[in-house]
C-alpha cells in the first residue's frame, strides 16, 4: 500500500431522513488524526428540517452540496454519499471535477440518467413510500421509519437516530436524474456495499458492478454502518486515502 502522510479532506454526506449529525462517530475520529471533515446537513433535513419545501429538487441537493465545497474552497476531496447520498455526490462530480480526488458509494443509491429514485426502487417499495407520503403529509415528505430499517438494533443507537432523523422531500425520490457523462464522471470511485443487503439498493448495486475502473467492496456493518460500525468506515476511509 502506498504511503500517504498528508491530512485529507473528507466530506461526507448522509442520506434519506438522516443529517450531518449521523457521520458523528465518524467525524470525530478522523478529525482527531488530524483530517479534515465535513459533514453538510441537506435542506429540508435534520437542523434545517424548517426549509422543508415542495420546490425542493435533486438540483436543491446537488446545488448546495456544490456550494459548500466551493465555498469553503475545497480541493482533492475525498466525497462520500450514504445512501440516497450517492445521488449528490455524482451530481457534484459533474458540476465540480477538479475539486473532487474520490467518490466513494458508501451502500449508496446511484441513478443513471433518466433515473428517478422511485423509478429503481422494487415497485412495492416505492409504493409504500408514496402512499405513507400521502396519509402523513399530503405527499410533501416521508415520514421517518423505524430505526431498524436501517440495521440497527442497539437500543441507545436505535433512540438516537430515531430521535434525530426528520421527514425527507419526497420530492426528491420522484425528480429525475440528468447526467452528460458517465456516473461518476471519469474520477477515481469506490462503491462499499454493505452486508446484509438494504434491499431498496438492488438496483443501484447492480449500476455499480457494472462501471468499469471502480472498485466494489463489502462489509458486514448493517446499512448505516456509520452508526453500527464508524471504525470499519474510518479504516476503509483512511485506505482511500492513503491511496489504496
């Protein structure tokens, strides 16, 4: 393995439901070595839950992402999206190439151009979803599932994220993924999927398999596994960095 004794710059970014506030664990232990990291909180999400709008779109995600890293000047990031995270990180590899070092799918959502993430979701889900939208909020926003959904079983994490995640756009789920280029657009990219499988990711696993010069993991973590397992995360996060 190549050495690489430089700090990184880690931005991660959650997904569905979640906010900055899930990379926590993760956060603080890279941040301790020394890296640097940051954790953006969508809107409409978690501590700008209030911004909840039905004009809120893939390119509301992707925009903001964007100006985070331009705005506090990024460079040779290392981006990771959880979940439906994937989808911001790959808007954000077109938009903004040269700021961005890797892309990693950490158990990650991925749409193909055209794509809605409706539209790869298994149909029962997604009409699961749809309908709980409509009886909890009039088809504005999703309401937060169980905590186990997420392969989570211990009960402090489990009153955690229940306690923190807030209702997710559903507006998000039914917009469609525009792409110019190839997912990823060219840059280096590490899916990590994770074991036992999240089943609403199928389909964006098997996109994953399929693109050529990147590099897919697994790991026995549980589908937020940075909650279940941040040191896993950080270890696979550091090899990345390192230049694995």
């Amino acid at each position: 393995m190549k050495q690489n004794n430089r700090k990184g710059v880690f931005v991660l970014l959650h997904g569905a439901w979640h906010g900055g506030w899930c990379w926590k664990r993760v956060m603080e232990t890279l941040a301790a070595s020394g890296h640097r990291v940051l954790t953006p909180t969508l809107p409409g999400l978690g501590a700008r839950a209030n911004l909840m709008s039905q004009d809120i779109t893939l390119d509301t995600f992707i925009q903001d992402l964007v100006d985070l890293i331009e705005g506090e000047d990024l460079h040779d990031v290392i981006l990771v999206g959880h979940s439906f995270g994937g989808i911001g990180i790959t808007g954000a590899a077109e938009r903004i190439p040269s700021r961005i070092r890797h892309l990693v799918y950490l158990d990650a959502m991925i749409l193909e151009d055209g794509d809605s993430a409706f539209s790869i979701l298994p149909p029962n889900i997604a009409a699961e979803r749809r309908q709980q939208a409509a009886q909890f909020s009039n088809s504005l926003s999703m309401p937060v599932p169980d905590a186990s959904a997420f392969g989570i079983t211990d009960p402090a994490d489990k009153a955690w994220v229940e306690a923190n995640c807030t209702p997710h756009p559903v507006s998000t789920y039914e917009d469609t993924c525009r792409l110019n280029g190839l997912i990823g657009n060219g840059l280096p990219s590490t899916y990590v999927a994770v074991k036992p499988d999240y089943e609403p990711l199928a389909a964006s696993r098997a996109i994953a398999k399929k693109q050529l010069g990147w590099s897919y993991l697994e790991i026995d973590a549980g589908h937020d596994a940075m909650i279940t397992s941040p040191q896993a995360v950080v270890e696979l996060l550091l090899d990345i960095h390192r230049g694995m």
